[in-house]
C-alpha cells in the first residue's frame, strides 16, 4: 500500500491491500482476496472469506460495503432465489410441526378427557377479556426505545446510475436536508446518475451528492426542497465496549425501517473493502452480529440510548456453492461514529474530505508488523526518521498486525496528531500527520 503515492493502496500512513470494489466485486472463480501472505497485492483483502457490502445489490464476492468487507450492489433477482430457499425450509418446519402437533394432541386429549370440569363448561381463550392497551413509552435503555428514537431519522436510498442501480440506507444529520451514508451506496450517481431519499412517512425527495469519501466509505448527500427533518444524535464510538448492546437499522432487499439488534462483537477490526492506490477502503471497524445484509449500507449503528455510534457497512459472508448472493451469518462491520463525524464535518465545511497520512508505501511483513517500503520525499515519515526495511509493530499503544492494521490505525486520527510509531528492534519515532484532499466529489 502507498502513503502518498498515486500508484499505492492507500495515503493514511500505510496503503493497505484493497478488496472488491463496490458494486464491481470480483466473481466466484477469482482468487481468493484474504488469502494473501508477505507483502498484500494492491487489490485484495487480507482476511479469509468474502465480504459482502450492505447495500440492497449483492454480488459473489470477497467484500460488500454491509455490504466493505461488508454493507454493495446486488441483483434484484437475488432474494427471489434465497426466498424459494426458504420456503422449501418453512414447509419442512411445517410438516415437522404437524407431526408432533398432532401426537401431541392425542396425548394432550386423553389427559384433558381425565382432568375435565363438570359437564357443560368450559375455558376459552377468546372469552377472556383483552389487556389494557400499552399507551407508555418504551422502558429506557430497550431495543424498542432506542428504535423508536432513532426509526423517524433514518432514510432509504435509491440509487440510479449510468449501469446499474443500488439501493442502500443513510441517517439525517441537519434539518435542512444533509444526510450521512457509504459512499458505495451512492458513488454509482456521482458521474450524472441520480439520488432518491425516501423518509420514514413515505416522502421522497430527490439529493445532491454533498461530497464523497472512498478510503473511509463515507459520503454525505442532501435532500432537497425540505426543512425541519428530525435529526439523530450521535455517541461516542471511543467508549464501545466489547459485549455492549447495540441496534441496527436499514433497509435490508428494500425492507425499509429494519431493527435487528445484537453486541458490540470486537472493535479495531482492520477492513478492507475494495479500491486502489490513494483510493484504496481501509476502515477501523466495529464488528457486531446485529443482522445486516445487503441494503443496510449506510444505516446507523446505535447504542441502547438510541445515539449513533457507527455506519453499517460490510458484511463477511461466505460464497454460497451456487455462487448466489451473500447474507447475514452474524459477522457485521460498522465505520466508527468518531472518524465518520470529522469526515462528513470536512465535507460540509471544505466540499472534500482529507486523507490522514504518513506518507510510505506498507505490506505485511513476513513476521507480523507492517513492513516499510518506499517513503516519500519531504513526507512525515521521512521527516520523522522512518526507512525502507523499518517493521512498525505498534502506533501509540496499539499493536500493529500487518499493513491494514497500520492504515486504519493512521486514518482513525487527524491531520497534525502525533504518534509513536514502535519499530521491530523496539526504536520509538515520533510522527506527525500530514493530510491532504481526497479526490471523490
């Protein structure tokens, strides 16, 4: 991967091997992306199994935006498939049932026959008197709250571009119409296609793309012709827990206003999703087994307070032996709240993103770490000491795997933060990151 070089992976201080492109993933008979080892080929995913973007389109492959591993574009056909699947699995649950049903029913008859009340009455359910109708809130801290905090902000979208459309989600940020989302839910537009928002109560108003951010799969669009739109408030992804119970809602094969809940899976999840060189996906995921599937691209992540805590946007999923679409097995990655807020802020403010970087190439190197390669002129890497060779195994207090690792640690922080970058003989530098633009308007 390449920290500032057109011809690299990636300009956060390392360039990690990319994965599919979303909404371009490669087919079923390509190789394997998480199966490289040494130095990972621009292009390919270092982690075994396919990823599966979330956005409503999901093509075989390694990684889908959740569908970046996970969170992108799938053929409409798909569900059809997996649902005449389902089916076929729902008649067998239903023969079963009738078995026992109907053995359990004889039993049952016999025992009621002998324990029966005096002739002439009986117990009916649908005599009873119904309960008092529920008109309270949801109890605090519920899944129930949460969604219904959060469900009035959150929106579909719908996507038309010059080769294929896409749906995908996305959450209102401003009243007057700005809305965060992935960018591979909506890049498929940035070059004359179109963007549809559809809200909560069946609006729809037609968006702009605000600005878009492909190495950390955020974009920011804005509907218009709207005003006093409900806006949702966003957490801390810096004070997940592992463990922590988090919801997750989006518009799954087009099924609007989904809530799927779980836990907080594992944090600082190295992914990569797709693209090349300074354009190349690399994300500090948060991993959950919330269901996400292919249309929650861009939905929130929430904590148990209702506030946004992440971006739904990769899924692992593995290739089915048909080669049909990808699906939720409980392993889900979401961009933390943290990096997505100062992004999609530099968006609104400055029309672009910035890109946080050192400035050199990176690969795995052989025994773990992130193995140095070309470091660029006047870069912070030159400037801080660091050399062809040079094995980083921690920044800060972090320690560093191999070269996604290292990518994702750089682009978690600004530009002009300083860190400690730990070499493999234990030497210690200190680097401060530069940061540039990044092209993807």
């Amino acid at each position: 991967m390449t920290e500032n070089d057109p011809t690299a992976a990636d300009k956060s201080g390392a360039s990690a091997p990319g994965g599919p492109e979303h909404g371009g993933w490669p087919g079923p008979d390509e190789p394997n992306p998480w199966s490289a080892q040494g130095q990972v080929p621009q292009g390919q995913p270092t982690q075994p199994g396919h990823q599966y973007p979330a956005a409503q389109h999901t093509v075989p492959g390694p990684s889908y935006p959740a569908a970046t591993f996970a969170a992108h574009t799938q053929p409409t056909s798909g569900p059809g498939q997996q649902r005449k699947g389902t089916a076929r699995l729902v008649a067998g649950v239903a023969v079963l049932a009738l078995l026992v049903g109907g053995g359990a029913g004889v039993a049952g008859g016999y025992l009621a026959a002998d324990n029966s009340p005096a002739a002439g009455s009986s117990v009916n359910a649908l005599d009873q008197t119904p309960p008092a109708q529920q008109t309270g809130n949801a109890p605090a801290g519920t899944v129930e709250a949460a969604a219904q905090k959060l469900m009035p902000s959150v929106v579909q979208l719908q996507v038309e571009g010059q080769r294929a459309a896409n749906e995908g989600s996305g959450f209102i940020i401003s009243d007057d119409g700005y809305i965060l989302t992935n960018n591979h839910v909506v890049e498929g537009a940035a070059n004359g296609g179109t963007v549809t928002v559809v809200f909560q109560n069946g609006d729809r108003a037609e968006a702009s793309i605000v600005g878009r951010d492909p190495t950390t799969d955020i974009a920011v669009v804005r509907a218009e012709g709207v005003s006093n739109l409900p806006v949702v408030e966003l957490g801390r992804s810096g004070d997940l827990r592992v463990g922590q119970q988090v919801v997750a809602i989006g518009s799954p094969f087009e099924l609007a206003g989904t809530v799927t809940a779980g836990i907080v899976s594992s944090l600082h999840r190295p992914v990569s999703a797709g693209g090349s060189g300074d354009q190349a996906t690399v994300m500090d995921a948060i991993q959950t087994d919330a269901a996400i599937n292919p249309g929650n691209s861009g939905g929130p992540l929430a904590n148990m307070s209702g506030q946004v805590v992440g971006i739904n946007s990769v899924i692992y999923s593995p290739q089915s032996a048909s080669g049909g679409e990808g699906g939720n097995v409980g392993i889900g990655f979401a961009i933390p709240i943290d990096q997505a807020r100062r992004t999609a802020d530099d968006i609104i403010e400055n029309g672009h993103a910035t890109q946080t970087y050192i400035g050199a190439t990176v690969g795995d190197a052989p025994n773990g770490g992130a193995a140095i390669g070309e470091v660029m002129p006047g870069s912070p890497a030159e400037k801080a000491g660091l050399k062809a060779g040079d094995v980083v195994t921690k920044f800060d207090d972090r320690v560093i795997e191999d070269a996604n690792a290292l990518v994702a640690a750089v682009r978690t922080r600004a530009p002009g933060e300083q860190v400690t970058l730990t070499l493999q003989n234990n030497k210690t530098l200190e680097v401060t990151l530069g940061g540039q633009p990044v092209e993807g308007n």
